[in-house]
C-alpha cells in the first residue's frame, strides 16, 4: 500500500505508520505536500516504527534522505540513530552582522574584491583547506585536537584570533562526551588516532576555516527586517541593522564529521550482521545502537566531536570574513549574530522525559520563555532561526512561534531540494542559469555556476516559508537578499 498524507489543516497533516505506532506528523500546504515522494514518506514511515522511536515530524523542505528523509525530526529516549543525524555531522548556519550600509556594496568592482578577499582566505571544495589558501589560518595538530574536544573554549577561539564573546551566539558552543566530560572525547580521539581513521590528522584539520562543496555557501546579503513592530524589537535584540551588509554561511564539519561518521555506520552495520539484528525498513542506513551501550557511547562521543570541529570552523570563518571585509573596507565592523546546526542530534525534554531529538536537516526552534534559552540572549525573544532559500528567492530569519512545540520545537533548514543533482545538471541549462544571476545581479566566484545548485533545483522557498507560518511554527523577521555568493565550482574565479 502507497504511503498516504491525511490533511488535518492547511498546513499540517498526519502520515499514517501501522496501528500500532502513532503518525508521523506533516508540515507544509498541500502545495508542498504533492513535493513528498514515495520513497521520501516510505522513509518517514520506516523511521517512525524503528525500535525506541516514540515521534517523527516531516517537514516542508522533505526529501529522501540516508536511511531517514532530509528534514525530518526523530525522537528516541532509549536509542541513538547516525542516519538522521548523516554524515555531515552539524551541518549549520551562521549569520555575522556588519555594520556597512547597503550602498557600501553596490558598486560590481567592490564586490569582486570582497569575493577575491574572502577566497585568499576560505578555500572551497572536497578536501581543500587552509593549506591551499594564501591567507588561511595554519592550524596545528593541539589546537585541532582542541577544537575537537572543547569545542568553542575561550582558549580555542583566542587561539584562532576569534572573538570569545561569539561563544554566547551559538545554538551549542560546546559538546561533550557520553559522559558529559571533556575527558571522554580526548580518550577517544586518542583511540582514532591511534588506528586508520586519522591517520593524516595535521592535514585533516587544515580544513578549519573551509566552505566544502556541496550546497555549501556563503553569502552577502542585505538585512531587510519586516515593516512592524514585533519584528522590528526582535531584529533589534538578535542585534540585526536593517539596510545594512550581513553575511550568511552555510557548511558543516568537513572531512572530520564524515570520517566519523563513516566510521560508525560501518562499525555498526558489522554489529548488526553479528548479532542478526533486523533492520528498521530493512534498510542498513537506520543502523542504531540503544543508549548506555558501548556502541552508542561510541557514536555520541564521535557525533560531539564532530559538531565540535563545525562550531569552531563557522566561527573562524566569520572571523576571516570580517576580515577580508575590513581588508578591501577599511574599519569594517562586525558581530555574530547567531550560528544554529540543522544535521544533530541533543538531548531535550519530550513529552515530559529526556530523548534524543535528531534533527536530518531541521532546525531547532525554541520559542520566547523555553527553559532551555534562560540565561542566554534570547531567553524573551526565541532565538534566531536562520533559513536559507536560494540567492535570488532570498533567505529569511525568524522566530519560533508557541505551537513549535508541536513539531517538537523544529522547523525546516531551508526550501529542500526539488530536483536531484544529476536530473537537475542533465535538465537544466546553464546559459539561462548564469544568465538570471547577472539579470539578479548577484555576482559570484564561478566562472560557469553549478546546474545542481541553480535556484530551479529547489522547492519554491515563499511556499515553504508560508508553510511555516501557516502552521504556526515560526514568523519571520527579516529577509536577506544576495549581492554575491561563494560556492565551489570547477570553474572558480581564482
């Protein structure tokens, strides 16, 4: 039988799982809904009647995924899954602030040259790291070990020449062990180092300070914060400038997290054929190990580190970007306004008991007054949702809204793909797509722009966004609009 959505409103819906398990809830309008193919809720479903799952939220930006769909939440209180985090362990947003007016950017030769400052120091590409930029942080082996284990420490980040009170702006500055120790991940990265998975370490953390490729970005946008007053009050405690320059970025734990990651599904797979475990589905992507087991203290040991090494590298990140700013604009201002993972998996209260919530591409979206936001920045406002569209749809920032909770306070991490990348680089055409970012125009460091990444290859972001008001899950704030984005391409403008 074919995987059936029941609408219960004009943006939510239930997807039935078996009698014996509740339904995978659904978020987005019946617009959004018809995007959900078979394969997309046939994962869903299988997630949901995995061991231990207890809840299973889709969202509008959903798409067949590894073992669970891309933008879905997950939530167990006795089991940790690697699918629904993947392999790109917290793969995240951040948005830094400056304090440049948008005129500062409107001449093209300007542009080019903040493009060519930010790539003599933030290399793009598989693999590519500070050793192949000009002027990218060296990083040694103590303090890539460092960012491993602590994370955004005040001793990492001075380190790295980045501003420590950026530590306040994130979503998690830190992860620790199974154990909730420091001395738990130094132990195990001591273990890894010791066999096959880090065997080039000093190269492997060169990639701090790196983009990646992929549907990583960065951009520079323009801050157009919503015309009232709710808005306005919020942009100003998130410390958004309207009509000012900001700069979005969007990537993850580069080579590390997928090492780590790797490293898990296999080991875990192996288990699985050892014990003659049945598969969630029947599908070895939604491996899983039950919580206190050796085998998942293992893989929260690894996913912490992993989100460790993409906490340090958005913010040094940021730091290089506010400096080839300053660079090419003297006296450049900027602060972080927030940085906010879309590919992880926290312990959070759910109905009352502690679970693993995994977020597979969702964000997280704690309203005003949720306990976990007290003695943070944004304990009476929420905290800044960072969602990216596409360069020319613009991406948004907004707020959670109370009936988050029915998502398990989770919403989606952009406009989702529409297109696969091999359908969209055989069916698209790339003069019409280089031709509408110069109509835009909004310039890039791509000599030709990647086909899988042209906007037509994603889900229609204002649909999405409706959504998500619809559903009373978040409002919006402001939105950014692109004046140039750095992507990798085979065809990069040095």
């Amino acid at each position: 039988m074919e995987p059936r959505i029941i609408p219960t409103g004009e943006a939510t819906a239930i997807l039935p799982a078996g009698d014996h398990h509740s339904p995978v809830k659904v978020f987005g309008t019946e617009k959004i809904r018809d995007t959900f193919d078979d394969l997309c809720l046939q994962q869903a479903i299988n997630s949901r009647c995995a061991p231990g799952v207890t809840d299973v939220v889709l969202n509008p930006d959903a798409h067949c995924g590894y073992g669970a769909p891309i933008g879905c939440v997950l939530a167990s209180p006795t089991h940790i899954y690697p699918g629904p985090v993947g392999f790109d362990i917290k793969c995240s947003m951040s948005l830094l602030q400056t304090d440049l007016p948008e005129d500062a950017v409107i001449d093209e030769g300007v542009r080019r040259k903040l493009i060519h400052a930010i790539c003599r120091r933030i290399p793009t590409g598989m693999g590519k790291g500070a050793r192949d930029v000009p002027k990218g942080r060296r990083i040694d082996e103590k303090i890539g070990s460092a960012a491993m284990t602590e994370g955004a420490s005040s001793g990492v980040l001075a380190s790295l020449g980045i501003p420590v009170d950026w530590a306040d702006r994130c979503e998690d500055a830190f992860h620790r062990g199974h154990d909730d120790s420091v001395d738990a991940l130094k132990q195990r990265l001591y273990d890894l180092r010791q066999g096959k998975t880090f065997r080039r370490f000093r190269e492997t953390v060169q990639q701090l300070g790196s983009l990646g490729g992929g549907n990583h970005f960065g951009e520079c946008e323009i801050v157009e914060v919503n015309n009232d007053d709710a808005a306005r009050e919020t942009a100003d405690a998130f410390g958004l400038r309207n009509g000012c320059v900001a700069f979005l970025s969007h990537c993850g734990s580069r080579g590390i997290g997928h090492r780590l990651a790797s490293g898990q599904f296999r080991v875990l797979e192996e288990k699985f054929q050892q014990w003659g475990i049945p598969l969630p589905g029947n599908d070895k992507q939604l491996v899983y190990a039950p919580l206190g087991s050796d085998e998942a203290d293992s893989y929260i040991d690894d996913m912490a580190m992993g989100a460790n090494f993409a906490t340090v590298n958005h913010l040094l990140i940021n730091a290089l970007v506010l400096e080839a700013f300053a660079e090419v604009i003297p006296g450049t201002k900027g602060k972080l306004v927030y940085f906010i993972s879309h590919n992880i998996a926290r312990n959070e209260i759910v109905n009352n008991r502690e679970s693993w919530v995994h977020r597979k591409g969702a964000t997280r979206a704690f309203p005003a007054g949720h306990p976990a936001l007290r003695r943070t920045p944004f304990e009476h406002t929420g905290h800044p949702i960072l969602l990216p569209g596409n360069p020319q749809a613009g991406s948004a920032v907004m707020v959670a809204s109370k009936g988050a909770k029915e998502s398990l306070y989770s919403v989606n991490h952009g406009a989702g793909r529409m297109l696969g990348r091999r359908r969209a680089i055989k069916e698209l055409d790339q003069k019409h797509v280089d031709d509408s970012f110069a109509a835009a125009d909004i310039l890039t460091n791509c000599r030709r722009y990647p086909k899988d990444e042209a906007p037509a290859a994603y889900k229609d972001f204002e649909e999405v966004l409706q959504s998500v008001k619809q559903a009373d899950l978040a409002t919006e704030v402001a939105r950014l609009r692109a004046r140039f984005v750095i992507k990798d391409s085979a065809d990069a403008d040095d």
